[in-house]
C-alpha cells in the first residue's frame, strides 16, 4: 500500500533542508528505496515535505537514517501526517 506523508512547515529553514538533503545524500540516501515522490515548500524561514512512499516500511526504515541528521542539524519538524494513497497522476 503506497503512502503519503506530510511534514507540515513547522522549525525547519529552507537552509537546514538543503543540509539535510546533502548529508542523505553523503550517506546514499538521497534517492531512498521505496519513495516514489519528494516534494519542498513553504516559506523560506519554515518549510514542509511531501514524500510518497510504496510502503509504509519504507518510509519506517528511511526514517532511522533521516532522523539522526534532523536532530544534528537542529531542525525541528512537526509529527508526519500518513495518509494511504489513493490515486498519483504523473
């Protein structure tokens, strides 16, 4: 079952983003297994993310990796709403 999860802007810059996203990749995860979609947005100063992953288990596992770096950069983000999906168009 494929899901969507939404971070909703809350304690993390578009700066701290960009230095989450090249310390995933730094550790080979900046095209995790199993996430289909990844979105940014927001206003500079507090952004959000959108991910749509093909499990749940995935987005699990990713978490164990993607966490640690949050915390290290001193980001701060809001509990993710998971939603199943019901329908992507591309």
């Amino acid at each position: 079952m494929s899901v969507t999860v939404i971070f909703k802007p809350y304690g993390t810059s578009a700066e701290q983003y960009d230095e989450i996203i090249r310390r995933l990749d730094e550790a080979g995860f900046g095209a995790p297994t199993g996430r289909t979609f990844h979105t940014c947005w927001g206003d500079p100063s507090a952004v959000g993310v959108v991910d749509v992953w093909e499990s749940l288990a995935d987005f699990e596992a990713f978490g164990q990796v993607l966490m640690p770096i949050i915390q290290d950069v001193g980001a701060q983000v809001a509990e993710p709403e998971i939603h199943e999906t019901y329908n992507i168009l591309t």
